[in-house]
C-alpha cells in the first residue's frame, strides 16, 4: 500500500514538472526567414515569456521570405487562426509583430486585450520606433523594441495619449529641475555676499572715452514658408514611408488592430 502511495506521488510529481515546463516553452518567436541567431531567438524567448506573463497578452514574432502568395496582412491573421496564439486560451490576448522580408513589410497587429490596449494608433507608434532598426538589419534590437513598447503601453490607461504622458513626464522633469537650480542659485549668491568691484573702479574716465560710433543699416528681408500639413494621428506614415493604420477581421472571425508599413 505505501508503495503504491509513494509511486502516485512520484508520478503526480513528473506529470506537474512536465506541465511547468511546457508551459514556460511555449513557443513565441517564429523565425521562419532566419533574421536571429539560436542566442537571439532564446533571448527574445525568455524576454517574450516575462512581458506575456505580466500583460496577460503574448507576444509573438514572426518572420518570413514566403507568405504564400498571401499580404502580409492576410498571412498575420491566418497564422493566428492555424496556431490558436493567445495567451489565455487559443486564439486569445495577443500581439503579433509579422515580418516579410519578400516585400520587405511590417505589420503589427492587436488581438482581444491586445486590440484594447494596443491600438492602430499606439501600434504606429511602436512600429515607426522600430523601423529604423529594421532598415538597418538590426532585427533584435527591433524585436525587443516591439515587445518592450508593447509591454509599457499595455500599462497606461487604453485611452491615454503615450506621447502626451511622456511630454507631461519631460516638462514636469524640465520644470522641476529649473526650480531647483534657482533656488540654489539664490542660496550660493546671498551666501557668497554682493560683488562691490566694478569696472568703474579701474577706468580712468578723463583720459578713457568714446572715440565714434556709427550704426549702418543695410537691409531687411523676409522669408516665407509653406507650413506642412497636420497628418492626424492614424495616418501611419512613420519612418518607413507608405504605412497605414488598420486593423481587420481574421477569416475565423478575430478582430484586431493593426499598423502596416514598408522598411
């Protein structure tokens, strides 16, 4: 009877280390076109794990030469459809960063909690980040970029403004710091006592004065410029040109933001 105590708890034990293990490999980065190295991809793994963890929301590279024919678009959503990606159940929170390196696109896209707090314009925001890291070949760099910004926007409220919060953040830094100064300012120029030499004390003014002064003026120009029109936010144009925001509808019927564009 022991025996057969001792061997149900040994075997529940291997049945749970095996249920924690397949949980914590759980595929997330699918390098199809092979843009990473074995030690790149295990990184962006173990980076993916944490931030799909705490935001309740994977998230998944994916890179390919071949999208079957299919737009980068159509291929994002039916890779989602085919895997069941989601962090809470098969076809559930997810944000996916799609790379087609035929046609050298990128498309990110939102799913469920990743529509929510991830929006076309927030995901503009993110893959104009990025971009510059991709025309450059610096596929991690950008990767991690994807997943880092992803992961603070997840943390704001889903209608605030990123950009607004990060001004707000600067100015209040900016203004803090020029209060600062002045008050020390103040404190080392009342300590340090009033400055009584001038440069009076070392003029001789009956034999120091003005010899001439003369102004000239020569012209005055003006110069006129066309001032640029005011993109709204979801325009999508962002530094790889010819971007859009957009989302859609998956062929199983998942919605999703989405932001597209070229590198």
């Amino acid at each position: 009877m022991k025996k057969k105590v001792i061997f149900s708890i040994i075997l529940l034990l291997f049945l749970t280390i095996g249920t924690i293990e397949a949980a914590s490999s759980k595929q997330r980065v699918y390098d199809f076109a092979n843009l990473l190295s074995s030690s790149e991809i295990e990184e962006l793994e173990s980076k993916a794990e944490k931030y799909s963890k705490k935001r309740e929301t994977d998230f998944i590279i994916l890179t390919t030469y071949d999208t079957s024919e299919k737009d980068v678009v159509e291929y994002t959503q039916d890779f989602y459809d085919d895997n069941e990606l989601g962090f809470d159940r098969p076809n559930g929170n997810a944000a996916i960063l799609t790379i087609d390196m035929r046609n050298r696109e990128v498309y990110l896209a939102g799913f469920y909690k990743g529509e929510k707090y991830l929006s076309d314009y927030r995901l503009d925001l993110i893959r104009d980040s990025i971009t510059p890291d991709l025309g450059e070949g610096n596929y991690y760099d950008a990767f991690y970029g994807f997943m880092k910004l992803g992961y603070r926007y997840m943390g704001m409220n889903p209608n605030a403004d990123p950009n607004s919060i990060i001004f707000n953040l600067r100015f209040q830094l900016i203004v803090s710091l020029g209060i600062a100064g002045l008050v020390v300012g103040s404190m080392a120029y009342n300590r340090g006592g009033r400055v009584t030499v001038n440069e009076g004390v070392y003029r001789d003014f009956n034999s120091s004065r003005v010899i001439d002064r003369r102004d000239n003026f020569l012209r005055t120009s003006v110069t006129k410029t066309k001032k640029p029109s005011n993109n709204s936010k979801s325009s999508g144009g962002g530094f790889g040109g010819g971007g859009f925001s957009g989302g859609g509808t998956t062929s199983g019927g998942h919605s999703h933001s989405g932001s597209r564009g070229k590198f």
